[in-house]
C-alpha cells in the first residue's frame, strides 16, 4: 500500500534537533521526511523503513525522519515572524503524559501529532532544545483550546530546524518569551488547534 509521506529539503547548512525514530538527537540534517503509515503498523524497524522510504525519494544526506498513522494530506500550516509550524494531527489514540503506569506488553502505534518548525535564524544547542521543549508546551495548549482533554498522544514527535551558526553560537534563547520562542510558540499554536478541531 503506497501512503504518502511529507519532505522538507533543507539542503546543507541546517541543524534539527528533534525526537525523530530516525535521525533524533542534535545535528546537521539536510531533509526532514513525515511519512505516514497505517494503524496498527507491522514492522518493528521503523528507522529502517523509513531510510528505505527516503531512498525512494532521493533524499541523500543525513536527515530526520518521523512516522505517523494520522493523514499527512490533511497536514495544516501556520507562519509568525517567519517562524513556519507544521502538523499533523491524528488523535485517535490520546491522553495525559502523566497517566497511570500500563503494561499490557503491547508497544504504542505510531505518532499522530506530529511537528516541524523552520526558523530562520540559528539557534544554540540549548534554544534547539528549550525550542522543543516551547513546541511541545503549545500544543498541549492548542489541545486544551480544542476542547480536548489530553496533552497528547502516546508518540508524538517534535523536529525543530534552523540554520546552522556562523560566527557565534546562535541565539541563546527559545523559551516562549523569547522573540523567537514566543513566535513558534503561535505558530505551533495555530497549527495544531487547526489540526485538532478538524479531529473533533
């Protein structure tokens, strides 16, 4: 079954930091690739597959890599002071980070909220982390704003791109007080409020 997929070609000079199956962690990637996947995906090496799919592509180079069961066609978009938030949005499967513990041996599906960001200005590793961390406190927000009653679901996945720094270390902050936290903390926001009021 072919199933769409979603690419960012960032081309060399970029830094992702993010928590991608494939390609997570911190540093240079020149694409980013979203690709879905269908509920209750079989394979059991993700990073694999996803490599063979951005082989399929063209992709060369390292890159980052995310899976999701939601419809990457249905992906929303949204733009504040240049900072570009994109996601999909699939919550079937959804509830709080900090839920009771289960252990039914079953491992959870594939990632359903799924979120690029493209800044445009370098940012230090610890922005690119505090950027992740601002990222993920905005959608919870946007859930909340939709009128749903979770912070997320079981795997979701964040990328946050920027160009790498050259002279210095980037900008030092990306909280969501931040000039530039506080811009992806609206782009998120937007984006991911579209994506789940279409959910519910």
């Amino acid at each position: 079954m072919d199933l769409h997929h979603l690419v960012w070609r960032l081309g060399p000079g970029w830094r992702v930091c993010s928590s991608a199956v494939l390609g997570g962690g911190i540093g240079p990637r020149d694409w980013i690739l979203n690709a879905q996947v269908p509920g209750g995906y079989p394979r059991t090496d993700p990073d694999r597959h996803l490599a063979e799919i951005a082989a399929a592509e063209h992709l060369t180079g390292p890159g980052a890599g995310l899976m999701t069961a939601a419809d990457v066609t249905a992906y929303t978009v949204a733009v504040d002071g240049d900072v570009t938030a994109t996601a999909t949005c699939g919550l079937g499967v959804r509830g709080w980070a900090a839920a009771p513990a289960e252990d039914n041996g079953a491992p959870p599906g594939p990632g359903t909220v799924n979120i690029v960001v493209v800044l445009p200005v370098p940012l230090c590793d610890a922005a690119l982390v505090n950027a992740v961390a601002t990222a993920t406190e905005a959608k919870v927000q946007a859930l909340l704003g939709a009128g749903l009653s979770c912070s997320g679901t079981p795997t979701d996945s964040v990328c946050v791109a920027a160009p790498e720094p050259a002279d210095g270390p980037g900008e030092l902050f990306a909280g969501p007080r931040s000039r530039w936290g506080s811009r992806l903390a609206r782009a998120v926001y937007t984006a991911v409020l579209e994506g789940a009021r279409r959910q519910s």
